[in-house]
C-alpha cells in the first residue's frame, strides 16, 4: 500500500484531503486514512504530553 496520495483519498474524521496518508493506532478504533492534523490530534488524545518530533535533520 502507497503512503501517497490516491485521487479520492479523504480523511476520514476532516473529509479534508490527504496528502499524506496516515493509519490509526488499532486501539483508536478508526477505519481509513488521516490526514496529518487529525492524526496529530489523535495522538495528543491518546498519549498526552509534549511531542517532540526527531530526525529533523532529514527535512
């Protein structure tokens, strides 16, 4: 399965377009792909604290 967007492809919590396509942790209980803003929600929903993103170096 391709990470890429597919014509068509709508996030399922947003209906808003997903350009990269993110999977839900199983526990979440949500069938289809994210888009980048509600799985970032999501995972603040689920593990509270702060994020800090790695391999910053490689943007």
């Amino acid at each position: 399965m391709s990470d890429c967007l597919a014509e068509g492809d709508k996030c399922v919590i947003c209906k808003g377009p997903v350009l990269y396509k993110y999977n839900a942790m199983p526990n979440w209980d949500i069938k289809g792909p994210l888009c980048g803003k509600c799985y970032s929600q999501k995972i603040y929903e689920h593990y509270p604290g702060e994020h800090v993103r790695v391999n910053l170096d490689k943007e």
